[in-house]
C-alpha cells in the first residue's frame, strides 16, 4: 500500500462488512461463492443476517473432458442440485439461478438486468461479486458478473437508472469483491473453515471425492485462509477488497 492510499483510506475507511443486515453473493457459476466466500457466508447466516445467493450462469461445461453420455444440460441440471445443496450447507436457504449459458453465451445487458432484477427485489445493503480487476483471471463469466457487479452496486439507489434495466431501486452501501488480490478487510472464519470444505464439496461433479482437483483446492484455500487469518491475529479468515459509496466514484486510491 502506497502512502497516499493509506491515508485515503483513513480518510475515507471502507465501511465494515459485518455490521450490516441484508447480504446477496453473485456467483458466476454454481461453486463461485463457496470457494471464494463460502465461510463468509457461512457465519453470516449463523449470525442471523439475511443472506441469499444468485448464481449467474448454469455451469453446463463445467467439465474439462465431458464424458460422451453427459449432455450439457444434463450437467446444469446436476450443477443446480450441487448448489442447493452446498447452499445450504452453508445455512443459506434463499438461492437464485439466472440460468444463463456457462461460457459467456449471453449478451452483456441480460446479465445486467437479470442481477439487477434480483438487486431490486431483496434490497441488500452488500453485494458480494468477483473482482474484475484481477490482471489473472481470464473466464468471461468472472469477468463479467464482477463488471456487473461493479455497475450495478453504484446505480441501484438510482430509482430512474435502475428502471432502465427492468428493475427496482435498493439502497446497496457497499460492495466486496472475493478471489481479490487486493484485499482490505478480513472476515474471520476459523470455526466456519471446514463448513466451507464440506460445502465445496458437495459440487461433485467439480471435486470428486479424494480427486486431484479438490486436493489442490483444499489447500490453497487452507493456505490462503492462514495467511490471511495472521491478518486478524487469528486461525483462519478470508479477505476481500470492500468498498463503500464514498469510494466507489472518483478515488482511485481507495480500496488499495
């Protein structure tokens, strides 16, 4: 962090992602939220908040190598049961589907009002998306909910613009980006660590038991969760790059 950016953001803190009431984490796909936020969710719905999800696309190629019996609707179809029930896992029953094809087979402006519709009918306080801003990340679906995301968190106590996208105005105050490489506040998670695992790992069709892929997954999230939880002085946490209404429009520096 660059001093200007530290004393912009004592000037003007993001605001306290906990101290909130109404959460909705947008994923880009069935299996999003949980990994790059999972134990967030999770002990915000133990602490009685309201908390819902809405996953954008369906995940249809989900599958690196689909097996030639495995159509791709077959597979959303599987992939919305996975989400379901790793939702619920997580003590989050309230779980929205977009339904958009996986891959970036949607225009742009479907996907904005689709969010922004679900935006208006639950009024959350925070939206929770993927940060767009990160220079590796190269799946559209990322890119674009976070870009979303990003648009909508701003205009959506808009009553006129929010009305141009089909949907009703909601007074969001900030947003966090999960999978950040910058982050700025950390949630402390330890006793919801391993809820998180298990909730990843009811995608099945992306982590089959004792696979590869999980193994790799579990442990860079252990890893990061560590590092980060050394943040908080404590075992386990997960970060992300917040902003609220004050910097969301014209301080460069702020959530840096």
């Amino acid at each position: 962090m660059s001093i200007l950016s530290f004393v912009v953001n004592k000037a003007a803190p993001p605001p306290k992602i906990e101290d909130y009431t109404r959460f909705l984490f947008l994923g880009p796909h069935p299996d999003d939220i949980e990994i790059g936020a999972g134990g967030t969710a999770a002990k915000l719905a133990a602490a009685g908040k309201q908390v819902s999800f809405l996953i954008c696309t369906d995940g249809r190629y989900g599958l690196d190598y689909m097996p030639e019996d495995m159509r791709p609707e077959a597979l959303a179809l599987i992939r919305k049961e996975e989400s379901i029930g790793a939702a619920t896992k997580l003590g989050v029953r309230d779980v929205h589907f977009l339904g958009l094809q996986d891959g970036g087979g949607y225009e742009r402006e479907e996907l904005i009002c689709g969010i922004a519709r679900v935006i208006g009918e639950l009024e959350p306080e925070v939206i929770f998306a993927p940060d767009p801003c990160v220079d590796s990340e190269c799946h559209a679906d990322h890119l674009n909910t976070g870009e979303a995301a990003r648009r909508l968190a701003f205009f959506a106590p808009f009553a006129q613009i929010m009305a141009s996208y089909g949907a009703k105005s909601a007074d969001v105050q900030a947003i966090a980006y999960y999978m950040t490489a910058k982050p700025n506040q950390y949630i402390e998670t330890g006793r919801f660590r391993a809820v998180q695992a298990e909730s990843i790992r009811r995608h099945r069709s992306q982590f089959p038991e004792n696979s590869e892929a999980w193994q790799q997954l579990d442990l860079y999230l252990r890893l990061r969760s560590t590092f980060f939880g050394l943040r908080r002085l404590k075992c386990h946490a997960e970060g992300f790059r917040v902003l609220g209404r004050t910097q969301m429009h014209c301080l460069p520096e702020a959530g840096l």
